[in-house]
C-alpha cells in the first residue's frame, strides 16, 4: 500500500513541475567544452559538440543586425552550466528574455542555425560579425596568415642557446632536464609553436613570463632552441610567429 | 655484534643491475604495531620517526657538549638526481632510503654498503609533469611489518619484503593518466596503510582528490576520503558542480593519535588559484586548506579545521600537524588568537602545525578542532584575523577582482613554508619550523585546459623581501604553551631540509649554501655545522647500532632555490646534482 501512495505522490508532482519546464524553453544544463579541429585554434562547443560562437560588437554595438541574429541559436541553460576542460571561472549567464543565456568571460554564447553537426563551422565570419569562440575567450577573428618559420638556422639556435642559459636553465637545467621547472626534453607539448612562444611571453604557474624583458626575436629563438635540442626536432619558430601570440 | 648477526654482508664488487637483490637481510625483525607507536630509541622507521609527526629522537650520545666533534663517517652517491626530499629510515642497522624514480635502497647503517636495490617500473612520461612528480619524491617509504611499503609516482602502493627487497604486491590506487601521483609516503598503523593523494592540480583530476585506506596484507582499498565532494562540502563551492572543481591535495603524510584512533591529514589549495577563474565566488571550498580529524576505522570527517578558507593566491595548508600534550597558556601580545575557553594549568591533545605556505601557527584541540591560539613567523598579509570563535578571516582585499590584475601577496607563495617539515622536541616544549620570508606578484592568467597540466591560472611574478627584511632564511623556534618565540635564525640562505630535534637537546638543519648545523634547542646557538657537496635537502635523521650513534642527511636540490636565488644572486652559488647521503658520529673513544 505504501509503495502504491508514493507512486501516486511522485505521479502528481511530475505533472506539476511539467509546465514549469516548458516554460523554460527546454533549457537544461548547459555544458561548454572544450574541442580541437584541423586548421582551428582549441574552441568551444557545446554539450552536443556543436561550435559556439560570439557576436562581435564594436563600441558596444553588436555588429549583428536583427536579420543576422535570426541565424544564431542562444545557448540557454537551466542553472549554472558545467564546463568541460575549460575554466569554471570563464562561465556565466545573462538574462535573455527571462531566460539565462551562457556567457563565456563575459560574452554570450550562441550556436548557428545552419551547422548540423559537430565540426560544423558555418557560421565562423558570417556576416562579418559572428565568429568561433576560443578556449581563450576570444572571438577567433581570422588574421592575416603567418608564413611558415623557415628552417632551422644554426645562428638562431646559437642565440636561443645563450638566452637558454641565461634566462631558462636555473629552473629547466643546462639540458633542458628540468628540476624546478618542466623537463623539455622529449616534452610532447613542445610540438606546438605559438604555445611555447606564449608560455614564454605570459608564464605559467610558478614560471613568470618574459614579455617584458624578451622581443620577439629572442623569444622565437629560445622556443627554436628548446624545439630541436636533446633529441627534440619541433622545427623552428619565427619573430612573426611570436608577435600573434604577443 | 648484533649488526654482523643481521646481514649478510657481500663484497662491494658486485656491480649494481637494476632491479637485483645484492644480499639480504636476514633476520629481519617485523616491525609490530607496538614499534610503530613506541620505536626503540635506535630506530627511525617513518618520515617523522612516530606517528605524532615529531622528529624527535630520545638519543643523546650526541649532544649539546660533545656535538662540535661529529665528524663524516661514511657517505653515499645517491643513483638518482632531482628534488631531494628523501627520509633515511633505519631498522636494526639496515638503513632504507626511499629514492626519485620510485628507487629504493638497503644499506648496511654502520658502513654504507648495498645490500639490495629495487626500482619500480615505471611509465615513460611524456607530458612533462609527472616526470617532475617522479624527480621529488618525498619520504616514499614507511617501514611496517615485515614490508617496506613504497608509493609511486604513478598512483601506486607497493609492498616489498624488507629482508630481499622483492616486490610482495602491488596496487594500483588512483589512474596516473589522469593526473594522479604520489610524491609522499604512506603511514601504516593497525593493519593499515594510509595515503595522500598528490597531483590534484591537473586537468584530468577535476572532481576528485583522495586520502585512502588499504589492507596491510594485500593493498585492497578499505576506504577513501574525497576532499572536495561529497553532501559535507558540496555547498561551500559557490555552485560549482564537483566535476568542475579541482584541488584539495593531502600531499603531506598525515599524523596519527593511537588513543581517539584518529587521522590528522592537511589539505592542499583550491584550482585553479584565483576565484575569478576558479567560479566558487564566494564558497570557502572544502575540504581545501584544512586539517581532517578522520576515524581511521571508517574515513569519515570527525571535524575539520579551515585555516585560509577562499584561498585565491596557491598558499596550500597540506604540511605537517604534529601531536603534542602541552599545557595552553597563550601569552597576550605574542599571539593573534587565544582562545578564551583555555583553562590554565591544564594538559591538552593538542596539534601543533604551520600548515600553509604563510607561515602562521596554529594550535587545535585535537578532540573539537577548536583554535586555541594561532601566531604569525613571517611577515603575512593574507589573515586579517580571527573571529571571536576562532574561525580565520581571509583577506579578501587582496583578492584580484578580474583577469590580469596583479597583486602582491606576502604569504609565501614559491617562497613561504613547504614541504620541509620542523620537529617538536619535549625537552623544551617548543616546535622548530622552517620558513622562508617573501612576498610575491600574482596575476590571474586565463589559459587553455590541457590534459596532463595544471589548471592553477595564475602567473607568478616577481618575488619581494616581505617589508623591512632583506633576507629570506627563517627557522622559528615556538613555545607551544605561549605561543612566544623562543627564538628565531635568519639567514640569506633559506632552510632546505627538514629539521630534527634530539634528546642531546640539539635541533639539526640544512640550508640551499650546503650547510647541515646542529644549534642549541634553549637559544638557537650555532653548536657545529659542515659544507657538504651541494644543497642539503630531505629528512635528517639518527639511530644507533651497537650503542653508537649516528646522523644521516641527503643532499640534493630545493625547489625554492631559483625564487630565493632572484633575491639573493649569492645563492646562485651552488651547483646542483650530485645527490647524495651523508652519516655523521662522534670519533670512537681510543682503546
């Protein structure tokens, strides 16, 4: 008898919390994570893998007419959204008609009508406003391409090999074994170019960064050292390549 | 005598292979429950020698009188180089010394010979921080039973036989890929092994960091102790769901009080380190920076104590809480806090810890939790204070309110109190702590999450003299019923090893400028020091064979040197490597 009760119970209370749900437009709890692709810097999707995007403004103007929005999907969440390899901090949520609509340091989120699918990036650059959102929270507005690096040069390394010494092998050892700070020898993370350059330029954790005591072409030489010493062969980095990520 | 009956000691020709058992122990005596809470004056069979964490050592053929005689005995090139944070243990004459790379190694304690050697097999990491987990391994080793029992940098315990040095079992505890790694030792007790969790920094670990209990005889987990989720702390994290928190490593070992059966286990930081990224607003995220009392029977949380609730800047409060019965007279002017239901005259269970990297004492009941005073050492900004109840008021004002803007913090971040623990001696009722003095530019730093890296956040800045000082070197000797200084050493150099107190009424200490002294527990008079190779690190240690006494230490790098060194350009002057192990005692008596 008493399980039958609570049957009823619980019968009843689902058809009360029902309209409430419809209310709320079908939001549930969002997720934001973080996803890679070919030829895309690490950016946001949401929790069924689709790209999230931003609206550009300019001086405060959403640079998206009425006509533009109407091809954006507002990333609706029913309380706070759960982040995946992102930082928690980065999420929040503004008021959209009633609604909580998901922002990632401070701008909200959106998908695009037009992709079906993850890896979809039909909207990236659409109607010059719209664009994929970073795991940096940046809207990844497309530069100028960056040419390759070039070969390695022994005169670059001869540099990046004085500047090592000077300003690295305290924490990360003359060869690069690593004690304090991070061993880079055979560090798989070294393959990323424009990453080494920004660790160097904004530090991270107990490392501090150089931008303001290295120029660009010193940094670009210790990140070609430290790619192609002790058996690590990442290629080179150019002075250009480190001024994207200044 | 008794030593020769011990070991079977082979030739030093035999060439070292990995792996290999050279010789053994023979008859090894199991160390019993009653050893572990009670050791023979000659033995030192965990970090701390005994269970309260204390360092002390009864032995006193070595002491104030005779100390400036000691001289070097015999020393040992240690196969692995790295962090030194190593404690030489010893049994019966046999020393166990827990190595970097999960290396461990039996000597003869009398003359340094090998009597066997075991490396565990270890993943080739590649990601770069779990190599760097493995280049400091801390005290990795405790002595129980019949087993030496060893954690490993990828999440492992494992159980060797103490007389051969072959592995008995292993457990895997927690799945190293996701971040997880030992860097300190377990503590083993009633049957019991306990261990810390480090590595709750790293992307993959969100959600959860452990202290966990295992069967003695085979490794199986009993329980394990979440420290940042579950229906306890849930609410004190601003909202954030637990997948999305991370941090809260016990990577110290913990105490332990035989009588309530209790754990006492400290708790790392929050992550990512500022709360502007880290998204729990304003929740004081438990069971971050606190002390755990912890029923060893069950894991569950009998009390808890948070020293820097809201932590935003990575000052940590895992460190050592050693147990002492004092009397609790707290001397106005001296303290910050007193508690004013302390009733003089009385004896209470007390924990004595500076558990963060900011220097400041604290003093709890071990029954309630409760503080019954708590003092600065160095110079800190990041306690306002304390509410009438105890409870530690975070300095909120120096919380960055948004990405990118700096602060300066005096609490010891890269540069404040670590892993180097200080010892308690009864002779004079004061605790002996190491810390280092500065203060620190921190900046909120949005960054990709990565797979195998930490989430801290923050870039750290330049380092600072705290205010009027000029040095960073500090070892604070404490009166724990006052709370009143006793005294205080500074120095350029900062204090590189643990510290060890001994019946000889001596406190042993090693700075980053090679130098391993014995000072005077009364006044902090320098009594003896000697210049080793390099950097004196890990846990010094005594024991006796034979009726002699003996002092081990191990040399090998600090990783606050580089921070200490951008202050002082003089401490550049050493070299680093060349890990090694020292032994010390007095010239035998002419016959």
């Amino acid at each position: 008898m008493r399980t039958h009760k609570i049957k009823i119970l619980s019968g009843l209370l689902a058809l009360a919390v029902v309209p409430a749900i419809a209310a709320a437009a079908s939001a549930q709890t969002a997720t934001v994570a973080k996803a890679q692709a070919p030829d895309m810097v690490p950016f946001l999707v949401n929790g069924d893998g689709k790209t999230l995007y931003v609206v550009k403004s300019e001086n405060g103007k959403s640079s998206c007419d009425a006509k533009c929005m109407e091809s954006l999907e507002p990333l609706l969440t029913k309380d706070r959204p759960l982040g995946q390899m992102v930082l928690p901090g980065l999420l929040g949520t503004v008021d959209k008609n009633g609604a909580k609509q998901v922002t990632y340091r401070g701008q909200p989120l959106f998908t695009f009508k037009q992709d079906a699918k993850a890896g979809d990036f039909k909207g990236q650059g659409y109607q010059n406003a719209v664009y994929v959102m970073s795991a940096m929270g940046e809207a990844e507005v497309p530069t100028a391409p960056v040419a390759e690096a070039g070969p390695v040069t022994p005169e670059v390394l001869a540099a990046g090999k004085a500047l090592f010494a000077s300003n690295c092998a305290a924490c990360h050892g003359a060869n690069g074994e690593g004690a304090f700070g991070t061993k880079l020898q055979g560090f798989a993370r070294l393959s990323n170019g424009p990453a080494v350059a920004r660790t160097i330029l904004a530090g991270m954790n107990s490392m501090p960064g150089f931008a303001a005591t290295l120029s660009d072409e010193q940094v670009a030489a210790i990140s070609t050292f430290v790619r192609n010493s002790w058996g690590n062969e990442f290629g080179a980095v150019s002075a250009e390549q480190v001024k994207t990520v200044r | 005598m008794k030593l020769n009956s011990l070991i079977t000691a082979l030739s030093a020709a035999l060439a070292l292979t990995a792996g290999a058992a050279h010789a053994q122990v023979e008859n090894y005596r199991p160390v019993t429950d009653k050893e572990t809470l009670s050791p023979a004056p000659e033995d030192w069979l965990m970090w701390r020698r005994t269970v309260d964490n204390q360092a002390y050592s009864p032995l006193d053929s070595i002491n104030t009188k005779n100390v400036g005689d000691l001289r070097m005995e015999w020393s040992w090139n240690l196969p692995v180089y790295g962090l030194q944070e190593a404690a030489p243990l010893v049994r019966d004459g046999v020393m166990f010394l827990g190595l970097n790379q999960g290396i461990v190694q039996a000597l003869n304690a009398v003359t340094g010979e090998l009597l066997w050697e075991y490396r565990q097999k270890l993943p080739e990491f590649t990601g770069g921080y779990h190599g760097a987990q493995a280049n400091r391994q801390r005290n990795n080793i405790v002595l129980y039973q019949d087993k030496v029992i060893l954690t490993t940098p990828d999440s492992k315990l494992v159980a060797l036989d103490a007389a051969t040095g072959k592995m008995v079992w292993e457990h895997q505890v927690l799945d190293w890929e996701k971040g997880y790694s030992f860097t300190a030792g377990p503590l083993a007790i009633d049957g019991k092994i306990f261990t810390g969790t480090s590595g709750c920094s790293i992307a993959g670990t969100a959600g959860g960091c452990f202290i966990t209990a295992h069967d003695a005889a085979t490794g199986k987990e009993l329980w394990r102790l979440n420290t940042i989720g579950g229906p306890e702390v849930d609410g004190t994290w601003g909202g954030l769901a637990q997948e999305n928190r991370w941090g809260g490593s016990p990577w110290i070992t913990g105490s332990y009080d035989p009588k309530r059966k209790t754990l006492y286990w400290g708790v790392g930081m929050p992550l990512p380190y500022p709360a502007v990224l880290r998204g729990s607003a304003d929740g004081a995220a438990l069971y971050t920076n606190s002390t755990l009392a912890i029923d060893a029977e069950t894991g569950k949380v009998k009390w808890h104590y948070q020293h820097l609730p809201r932590d935003d800047w990575d000052l940590d409060s895992p460190f050592e809480r050693v147990l002492v019965e004092s009397e609790i007279a707290p001397t106005k002017g001296e303290v910050s806090y007193m508690s004013k239901n302390v009733k003089p005259g009385q004896k209470y269970d007390v924990i004595v810890s500076v558990p963060g990297k900011y220097g400041t004492v604290f003093v709890l009941d071990r029954d309630t939790g409760e503080l019954l005073w708590a003092r600065d050492t160095a110079y800190q900004n990041v306690i306002k204070g304390f509410t009438d109840e105890g409870k530690a008021i975070t300095n909120t004002e120096l919380f960055a309110k948004s990405i990118g803007e700096t602060v300066t913090v005096c609490g010891g971040r890269d540069l404040g109190k670590l892993w180097m623990a200080g010892a308690y001696s009864p002779l004079t009722n004061a605790f002996y702590v190491p810390v280092s003095e500065s203060c620190k530019d921190l900046t909120p730093q949005v960054i990709e999450v990565r797979k195998g890296e930490s989430v801290g956040a923050q870039a750290s800045g330049k380092a600072h003299f705290a205010p009027g000082q000029d040095t960073t070197g500090r070892v604070y000797a404490v009166d724990v019923k006052s709370g009143k200084l006793l005294w205080v050493q500074k120095q350029a150099p900062i204090f590189t090893s643990s510290v060890m107190t001994t019946g000889g009424g001596l406190v042993f200490t090693g700075d980053s400028m090679r130098e391993f002294a014995a000072w005077d527990q009364k006044d902090g008079k320098k009594l003896w020091d000697v210049k080793l190779n390099t950097t004196i690190g890990g846990h010094p240690t005594t024991y006796s064979v034979n009726g002699k006494q003996y002092v081990a230490v191990v040399t090998g790098a600090n990783a606050q040197t580089p921070v200490a060194a951008s202050l002082s350009p003089e401490l550049k002057k050493v070299v680093n490597g060349g890990n090694a192990l020292f032994v010390f005692a007095l010239p035998d008596a002419k016959k």
